[in-house]
DNA sequence: GTTAGCACTTAGGCATGTCGAGTGCTAACC
DNA sequence: GGTTAGCACTCGACATGCCTAAGTGCTAAC
C-alpha cells in the first residue's frame, strides 16, 4: 500500500466531499480521478485512512467523509493555495479603493469578503495601540456632561462621555484642554496613561477633580476602545449554504453574537507558515463552533488585527484561504500610509 | 351567530397559536377557554372566519392557524398592550444607565430588546439633522488628507478623510478651522449646507480650493452620516425559535444583511395610534420578509430614528409592543437633554 | 341561533418490502 | 507484497399499504 497514494486518496475524498456534499465511495473516486487502479485497491486504502482517524462512515453502508483531523492534514499537507483569478483580485482593489472612513473601510472588506468566499466574513477593528494620539477635543453637552474625542493619526477616532462631577463652564473647560493636549499630543497611546497622569499632577488643585474625570475617561478610551469591536457580512450564507444542514447554525449564530468569543478565537489562533491561520471543527475552543471552521489572518502594520471567515468544517480551504490572504494585504495596503 | 364572540374565537386562535406553534382546533378551544357554547357552534364561527380571510386550514382536517389578515384584526382591534412586568422596567433602566457613548447605549438597546422579546432587535442610529453643529476639526492625516470631525450637541460624532488637492501645512489647516468653527457653530446641521458657502465665500482665493474640498467633505458628513446605519442584535433567535422552521430563515437575514432595506421598511412604517407601528408578513413590502413580523416604534426627541423587532409573523404580539414601546422610551429618556 | 351526531378527509405513525450503493473479506493473481 | 475480482452482507432511501386520531362540514332536531 503506497504511502503518497493513500494522501492522494484523501484529497481526492476531500475534494469530491467538499463539491457534492455527499459521502464519497470507493467506485466514485475511482471514476472521477484518474487514479490508476481499482476501486477495491482504494478500499484498502480508505480502510486505513479510516484506521488512522482521517476518515469515517457515516453509516456501515455509505461512502466515507472527512473527519477534522483529515481536514487538518489535508490543509496542512496536502492542498496548495489557489491564487485568486484576475478579475477577482479586480474587484478587490476596486471595491476597496472606494471607501474612505474606516467604518466603511472596514464594511466594505467584510461584504467583499463574504461574496468572495460565500461564507460569513468576520473583521475585527484595528488595534489603536501602536498609533499617537494627534488631537484631543472636550465638549460640553450638560453642565456636567463631557464629551471626549480622541483622534490619533491612524484616523480612528473615538468618543465617550463622562461626568465631570461638577458644573464645567466652557472656559475651564478650554483649559483643561489645553493642558491636556501639550502633555499628550504625540503620545503613543500606549503609554497614554503616564503622560496622563502628569498632567493631571500639573493641574492646579480646584482644576484637580475634573481633570481627573477627564484623565479617566482618557485612558478609558485608549485602552478599551473599539479595538474589541468587530464587523460582520454575510451570515445569510450561513442559511444559503445549509440548504439541508450538516451545520446547524444557532449556535454559530449565538457564537458570532458573542463578539467576545470570536474576538478571543481569533487572536488565540496560530498563525500559519503561510499566512494564514485556520482552526478546524472541534479544534475550535467554543462549542457551538464544533461543526464550523475559522480562516484567518492579521492585517495592518503588525498584523494584530484580524480578517477572516467562518463557515461549515466542509469548505473549500485552498480557494477560501486565498482570499483572505488576499484581501487582507489590499486592506494592510489601504490602511498604510 | 353573535359578533364580539367570533372576535373572541379569533383571539383564542391566535393566543392558542402564537403560545402552542399548532393549528387549533374547535374542541381544543372550547376546552381552554371558557366561551359558553360547544365546539360545533365554535366550527360554525371558524367556517365563518375563514370566509372572511382572517384564518386558514393547513389540510382540510386540521385545525386553523391566523392568516396575516387574521393578526393584523387581532393587533388593531382585540389585544390590548400587555404591561411589563416591574421586573423588567427594572432590568430596562440598569443595563440602559450603565452606557455612555452612543455606540454603546444603541448596542445595548439592541441586546436588550432581542432578549426582551427573543427576537431579532433593530435600532437605527439617531438622525443628525435637528442637532446643532458643535464642534469641528481638521486633522492632517498626511500632507494631502485631512481628516474632519463633525462634532454635534447630540454627542454624535462622525468623521471622515478627504483629499484636499493640495499639501497642507498644520497653520493654513488651522486657519481655516477657525474660520469654519465661527461659520458654522451653533448652526442645525439641516442648514449647514448654506452656511457653509458662505465661509467659502469669504475665503482669500488661495484659500478657496482646499476650503471647498473641506467644505464638501463636511456637507457628505451631515447629509450622509452615520442616519443610515443600525445595530442589529439577536440574529441567533431566528434559528432558535424556529427549531421547526415555520419561517426559513434564510430570506431573513439576506434582508436584515441588506440595511437599506431594513431602513427603508422601518421609515416607511405608518405609525399606530398607540405609538407602535406593525407590519405583518405580505404586509412588508419586501418578500424576503414574507412571514415575518416587524414591530417597530420611533425614539428621540423627533421620533424619527426608529428601534424595533422582527420575528415570525407568529409571535406574541401583545407583549412584543409592549416591550418596544417601553425600550424606546427609555431610549429617548437616555438620549435626551 | 345552538346543538348533537355522523360521515368524510387527511396527516402521521408504523410495519413491510424492495433496491442500490458501498463495504469487508477471501482467494487468486502478478 | 501489493493488487484485483468476486461475493455476501449491511443499511439507508423509498414506496406501499394500513390504521388511528383529529378535525371538519353538514343535517336534522332543539
């Protein structure tokens, strides 16, 4: 029993499992790939892939599925990246091309993603940390009501508003400020909460509990801001490629819901030699993922955040992982400076 | 054959339906509702019910099931707004106090009223254009992109990157902020347009190029903003209470993925008397929504912003109002002076 | 206008039978 | 030793027939 022919049998099973969505048998394998002998030789063969865990049958008397772990192996050795088709990297570049402001940016990546591969496509916001904070602006809506806006160069800007814990008139609030802006404009905002700190030293003793207020709000923003947001498209796909579901889809529903879980998948996942990470069925740390697989990869300066899809274990991972490499570099590009 | 008590029989139906998800039959009304006649006088008022299109049998020998004529008698003229329960006013005022910028209390607004109703909860961002500018900023981004704030008393923020034909220094930026700032504070964002011109207008010639590029840029921000957004939560409910999907759930979220044509359908909702507005299955002018309910009300000061749910065209309607009802004016208390 | 009674319809459950796809095994073959 | 043909066996999918329970519509009496 050849070794590479063994391989060769479960990407075939895979392939063919993958397309018709049915059990794959011995006779059909033989049929649609030249493989050059007969379909009781792959019966040995698919008898040990099964052994090995790589396969099984849903039923004594039907053809063989993949399990996760053939999958695993599958992606792992056996298949090759696709490259996207020329028109498909077209369209890429210009539906991206169009946006301008990152909520749309980012929207737009998600919808394109999600035509693209058919499956649901997820895009977590971009980390804030690495950027300096450029402008910092105080607004009084109430008496006491502050709102802060936080600009950093990355062109994110992000917003919150705090009680001041006492009535604000316009003019202290303009310097306040001030002063917070010479002490921190060109910050990294990852070490906003020092520079914070000093200039709240530096306030004079009545500007001192407001000051702190806003100081909090601040650093409120800069750490927890919406980096742990994300966008979602195309989870109508989810019903649309179930017709009749292998893959129940309330509980992936319920998992995309819960942004925190999605959020803490995606940056738990190893990151691939080639670039793009992928976690297959039970691999996945949530439960009602059991059915499902995430491909993913960071984008931007340092790859941080993510870009990626979530779809039933049965998908096309060559073409699927191709094109979130590839829109994820068109979003890294669009995002640079 | 009297009158109210065929209204009544209408109600049994629906309220037996909505609660056991089954045709109900004549014998099973009498038995759980206590009309004070037999179940052959109750075969004679469905005979005459379905002659008038309010319900339908599924095959000849089942029970009857409302049609969409049958709930829309039901909501306009028998149920009477449920009250909620003080449990739940509660619940409503804790999880809306604890949020302060926008994002966040729509966010939780739609959580909460997903699991309120266990339905798919919708809220539309808050329309700008009664608000009043308050604030603007230019940031230079890099030396030919500007990145403008449009800061509204609201505590609305929306930004935006344009190019401004030219390289910027940090002074000739600042200028013209000033000279916007003065044009333009305090003006209601529905005639900012007009505004606007006129600080071009005053503009020296060199100025004049990149003061229209911004301008532009700040009349996209006001007319385009983020109005035509909105924040879904609760998709999971689709598949969970539809274990035996009377409602495919595909078609829905194609629809609730299509924003547009969410938006389009909350606007376009005729409001009711009593404050909330119902659009019941073939009723919706999309077909994708076909089976579906929509249950919607306006929030803030205008009532123009819409928060609302979708479900089955079988689903409790009575409390559904109640709780979109009571959310929106929480929602409006929240977001008011 | 209401009721009882009865004939009629139908979905759904269940047992039964048949068909075909696919397997595992054994014995022969190169 | 690896490969092949052949065959018995298993099981899901499907069709058929039958039965029951639920529910209706109608008619004649109250």
């Amino acid at each position: 029993m050849s070794e590479p022919r063994k391989l060769e049998v479960l990407r075939a099973i895979v392939e063919d499992y993958v397309h018709s969505r049915e059990p794959v048998g011995s006779k059909a394998l033989v049929e649609r790939h030249h493989l050059g002998v007969s379909s009781a030789t792959i019966r040995n063969d698919m008898a040990a892939l099964e052994d090995e865990g790589l396969i099984t049958a849903p039923h004594t008397s039907a053809g063989r599925i993949p399990t996760d772990k053939g999958y695993r192996l599958f992606v792992d050795q056996i298949s090759a990246v696709k490259p996207l088709s020329p028109a498909e990297k077209r369209a890429i570049q210009t539906l991206l091309e169009g946006s301008e402001d990152l909520d749309d940016v980012l929207d737009r990546t998600a919808r394109l993603l999600s035509q693209l591969t058919n499956q649901v496509a997820v895009v977590q916001y971009p980390h804030l940390s690495r950027a300096v904070v450029r402008h910092i602006e105080f607004v009084l809506l109430a008496p006491r009501k502050v709102l802060i806006v936080l600009i950093a160069d990355s062109g994110k800007v992000d917003q919150r508003v705090v009680d001041a814990g006492q009535d604000l008139s316009d003019d202290t609030l303009a310097t306040l400020r001030t002063r917070f802006m010479s002490g921190v404009a060109g910050t990294p905002v990852a070490i906003l909460p020092q520079h914070l700190a000093a200039v709240v030293a530096g306030c004079t003793p009545a500007e001192r509990p407001v000051a702190l207020a806003l100081g909090k709000g601040l650093e409120g923003l800069a750490h927890n801001s919406r980096e742990d947001r994300m966008v979602l498209a195309g989870t109508a796909n989810l019903a649309r490629s179930n017709v009749d579901f292998p893959l129940s889809i309330g509980p992936v529903l319920e998992a995309l819901e819960e942004q925190v879980v999605m959020l803490r998948l995606l940056s738990d996942m190893a990151q691939d030699p080639r670039g793009v990470a992928v976690s297959i069925g039970r691999e996945n740390p949530y439960d009602g993922l059991a059915e499902a697989s995430v491909v993913a990869t960071g984008y931007g300066p340092d790859a941080t955040a993510k870009v990626g899809i979530l779809g039933p274990t049965r998908m096309d991972y060559p073409t699927t992982m191709a094109a979130v490499r590839a829109v994820a570099r068109y979003l890294s590009r669009i995002l640079g400076p």
